[in-house]
C-alpha cells in the first residue's frame, strides 16, 4: 500500500560523483579488445581538469587574482571565517587561493547548469545528461512532496488522556483520493530516479546502459582518432619519401646527361 502520510522516502537523495567523474566505474567487456586502453583512459579523466567546460577564457587573456566580493553571497561567509582566522598581513596573500578553493567546490555545479565544452567526449556529455535527469526528476519529486505535506493552518484538538488543548496541522490537501494520486506520482518518479542512479550513488540499470554505450562511442572515438593521426604520419612520410626519391632521379638523370655529354 502507498504510504500517503511519508510519500517522499528520501531513498533517492544520493547525489553521487558521477556528475563529474564515473569513480570505480568498470569499462564493459563487450568493448572491442583494440579500444580497451582507450577505454580506461576516458575512466580514469577528471570531468573538471581533463573535460572543457562551456566558459573558456580567450588565450593570452590574464585573469586578475580573485577576490571574495565576486563570490555569490552565500559562498562568502566561509571564505571571510578563514580570512579572519589569518593574521591581517596574511589576508591578502591568501585572498585568491581561498576564493579560488571556494570557487573550485561549485565547479561540479557550475558545469551541470553550464554544461561542457566543444571537444567534450559523448562519454562525459551523457554522464552529465543522466545526471541532470535525475536531478529534474528529484524537482518533480520534491515539488509533489511538498505538495502533500503543506499546512494549510491549524486546528485545536483535546487530549483524550491528559485533557489538554493540542495544536494539529490541517493539511492543505485533504482528499484522499488526490492524494493517493500524488503518493503514487512520486513513487513512479523515485523508480525512474532508480533506474538512472541507484541509491548508493552508482548508475542505475538506465543510466548504466546509457553511459556504457556512450563510453564505447568515445573509446572507438579516439581509437579513430589515433588511427587517422598515424595514417596522416605515414602518407607524410611516404610523400617525403616520394619526394625524396623523385629529387635524387631528377639529380641522377641531370648528372648521367653530363656524364653523356662528356663522353661525347
């Protein structure tokens, strides 16, 4: 039976790494034994360091050192506890390390809202798309759970054993049959939330299948990618070997025509 009175579990509230970073994640075996290495070398890239973001800063541009006035307001405060903690002739060194710090905290945020950039992997792109599914999938469930426990006031009840006067919620939604609905809405959301990202932070059967067949995409990806490079490096060498050769030709046949001619 659907529980009316709790209907938002909170079994779905992992928000896991993966957002960023796939962690212990296993390569699948049935990647083709050629893009394996590839493979592992996609799993063990840091989604910040190693992924563009969609902000980037044009090249010779030199960003000045951060300082806590530019941080949202509700990122300050930690950042000013420490300034605080240094002795003032310290502050101001420590200012852009601090903030930046701060700032490096938020990225996992900043590149779910934001995105990543032009060169980003199919790998890394559907990580970050499961991710944001799950989190507006966790919106809906939210908002529908708040739905069920808003109050809409109080009302004043008797105590059978003690006789006093206690204070009750009246809920905002009272029909039981509405809110049999939204209890069920929730929990088919909390199963599509599962099936993305499983309650112990890891992919869930979708999310998995998804993310499986993106990382075999951007393993045969660089696999082609190399093999062009390589291809690229051999047609250079070979036309300079062409070259080279039609060079000493030309050089031969010009010199066996004075060896001719001297001959004469």
């Amino acid at each position: 039976m659907t529980d009316l009175s709790n209907p938002a579990s909170g079994g779905d509230d992992s928000r896991p790494d993966i957002t960023m970073n796939p962690g212990s994640m296993l390569a699948p075996a049935n990647i083709p034994t050629e893009h394996q290495p590839y493979a592992q070398r996609i799993l063990a890239m840091d989604a910040i360091d190693d992924v563009p973001g969609s902000a980037v800063v044009p090249e010779g541009v030199k960003l000045s050192p951060m300082k806590v006035h530019s941080l949202a307001p509700e990122m300050r405060a930690e950042v000013e506890a420490q300034l605080h903690a240094l002795p003032p002739e310290q502050r101001e060194a420590a200012e852009h390390e601090l903030v930046a710090a701060r700032v490096r905290e938020e990225l996992p945020s900043i590149r779910l809202k934001g995105g990543h950039g032009e060169g980003a992997l199919p790998f890394h792109r559907e990580m970050l798309n499961v991710t944001r599914r799950h989190e507006d999938l966790r919106r809906v469930r939210d908002q529908y759970a708040a739905y069920l426990a808003e109050v809409s006031g109080f009302e004043t009840t008797v105590d059978p054993e003690t006789g006093e006067a206690v204070p009750q919620e009246v809920l905002a939604i009272q029909n039981p049959v509405r809110r049999r609905a939204y209890a069920v809405h929730i929990a088919d959301v909390e199963r599509q939330m599962r099936l993305l990202i499983a309650p112990d932070g890891g992919f869930g059967l979708e999310g998995k299948k998804l993310v499986d067949k993106a990382l075999a995409q951007s393993a045969a990806l660089l696999h082609r990618r190399d093999q062009e490079a390589a291809d690229l490096a051999e047609v250079r060498r070979r036309a300079a070997h062409i070259n080279r050769e039609k060079s000493i030709e030309e050089r031969a046949q010009s010199l066996a025509r004075v060896q001719r001619n001297g001959a004469d």
